[in-house]
C-alpha cells in the first residue's frame, strides 16, 4: 500500500501530478523511454501506433505556448486522437465547475486529461474525482509543480552531462513563485546530483528553502562558480502579489545572466530556459542566444518527454 495519489497499488503511474515522492526508478524509465522516443521524432514519418484509440484532452486554463503544443504533438505522434477545449469558448464562461466540466468530457469517452490551472492542486483535485482508468497529467498548477517541465529538463541535462551524479546545478531567479524550481529540485534531488544550488534575492526564495536539500545564494558571482548546469527562471510577474524587487533593471543588474556572470561558471557549463523569456531581465540574448544555450533543443526533447510519460501511464 502506498500513500502516492499518483501511483496505483502496484506502485506504478497512475497519473503524473508532481516529482515530488517519485521514485528514482519512475523517473529514469520515464527518460529512459523518452530516449527510445526520440529516434521516432527524427523519422520521416514520426509516428507509433501506441495510443490509438484514446482520446486525449487539453485543459489549459492558463496560458501556454510549449507545454500545450508538445503535448498536442506528442499525442498525435503516439496516434491519439487530441481534443484542445477552447476554456474562453466553454462553458465555464456560464459558471461551470471544474469538476462537472471534466465529468461531461468523461462522458464523452476520455481516457487522459492534460491539465494546466492558475490553482495549485487543480490536477490533484481532478485525479481524485475520475474514475481509475482515466489518467490525469499536471501541466502546471498555480505555484505548485510542473513535473513534465523537469522531466525534460533532466532528460536535457543526461543529454549533455550524462550523468547526474558528478554535478553542480544552480536554478537562478524567482524560485519563490515557480512550479518549474520546485519540479526541479525534486528531480535533481532524486536523480543524485550531489550539489543542488539556488541563486536569488531574499524577497524571492521561499521560506525554509534549504529543507528541501539545496544550497542558499544571494550573490551571483559565488553561487555560479564551477557550476555545471545554470536552470534559469522567468520572472513572474503574475503571481507576485506585492512589488518583491526594485526594479527590473535593478535586478537583471544583480541576477540577470550575462556572458560575463556565465564565465564564473564551468567552461563547458549549460544555460536551461523554461522559457518564456524576459531578455534583457532574467537573461540577456546573447546568452539565451549563445553557444551554452540549450533552451530550445529542451523544447524539443519536450516532445519525447511527454510522449514517454503518457505511453507509460497508459502502459503502452
Ligand atoms: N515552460 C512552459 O511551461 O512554457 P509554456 O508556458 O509556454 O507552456
């Protein structure tokens, strides 16, 4: 028996709402098997017959440009067929709950809800409500996680490093606010990266942070010495609800990674975006643009990563 909302009573994935509890084991086969789907993605025809016949929707209550999109690919490429609910057209505008939304998609055959909400515990509450066969995937809720964003985020750092287990990785910024931080320390933590680092002012680290294992910065020029891996985050804005910074320039003076913080860095040292960005606030373009930049080969990773996940959960 287990205590895992998201894993059945085998101890397998019953739905991915968080990295948070998941063993090493679930998150290496999750890579793993994204590795088997990227010889797929580089085929002429990118296309396996794992999931035909389900039926996947997107609920996106929020805004979003890669996760929505890599999912939508990610399904056809498995042969599901993909249905993206236009939220401002529903009928949640009439005052329809969460809930009997996703009860009337039910009953129109689901078998996967893809679930992003400004609410944090949104896919916790969904999970809980649907019946066992239908499998629930958080694509980002509220402050809380985004654990498809740090399973590529891994998959992209085992590309380039190879291992985990020899490395210094520094996630940057608004650690405060961020879903992706959170992922991600949870992630790193499990993987066995030995030196898990954050960099940001006061004002935007969480209180208590080193409880969840990582070492506590301020300063940009000691924290980024010989790191291996730099996890930069978006600034944002939308969920601060005081000004928790001066100015913006102020900021991207003190935290912003420029080509000259990044030297204080490993040499062969790697930039990760979730993006979006705000170049010229978090990053400046010639870093975002430069040659450790691998922001968007982690977007396209993003596909196998998600394309793992969902033939996993429905055991294809
Ligand atoms: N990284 C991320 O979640 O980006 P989107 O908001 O565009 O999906």
């Amino acid at each position: 028996m287990n205590n895992n909302p998201q894993l059945n009573k085998h101890g397998e994935l019953q739905h991915l709402l968080t990295t948070e509890g998941l063993p090493s084991s679930i998150l290496l086969n999750i890579l793993d098997t994204a590795e088997s789907f990227v010889g797929v993605t580089e085929r002429d025809i990118k296309k396996v017959p794992l999931l035909r016949g389900k039926s996947i929707f997107n609920l996106f209550f929020e805004p979003s440009t890669r996760t929505r999109t890599t999912f939508e690919i990610a399904a056809k490429r498995l042969s599901a067929d993909v249905v993206n609910l236009n939220i401002a057209a529903s009928s949640q505008s009439k005052g329809e709950t969460l809930l009997d939304t996703v009860d009337n998609l039910s009953a129109m055959h689901a078998d996967m809800f893809i679930v992003r909400h400004s609410q944090s515990g949104a896919a916790h509450l969904i999970a809980r409500h649907v019946r066992p066969e239908i499998h629930v995937i958080n694509a980002g809720d509220g402050r809380h996680a985004h654990p498809t964003q740090a399973l590529l985020d891994m998959f992209t750092i085992r590309h380039y490093k190879r291992d985990f287990n020899n490395l210094r990785v520094a996630i940057v910024g608004d650690i405060l606010h961020s879903r992706v931080a959170r992922s991600q320390i949870h992630a790193l933590t499990t993987l066995g990266v030995p030196e898990v680092r954050v960099i940001a002012p006061k004002t935007l680290l969480p209180n208590k942070v080193e409880r969840l294992g990582v070492h506590v910065y301020h300063d940009m020029e000691q924290g980024l010495k010989d790191v291996d891996v730099l996890l930069m985050l978006r600034l944002q804005n939308e969920r601060m609800l005081g000004s928790s910074l001066p100015s913006s320039e102020e900021y991207f003076k003190y935290y912003g990674l420029t080509q000259e913080k990044l030297s204080l860095a490993r040499q062969d040292a790697i930039v990760l975006h979730p993006g979006p960005m705000n170049r010229g606030i978090e990053i400046d373009s010639a870093v975002a643009d430069g040659k450790q930049s691998v922001i968007l080969p982690q977007v396209t990773f993003g596909i196998a990563v998600r394309m793992a996940v969902m033939s996993i959960l429905t055991g294809n």
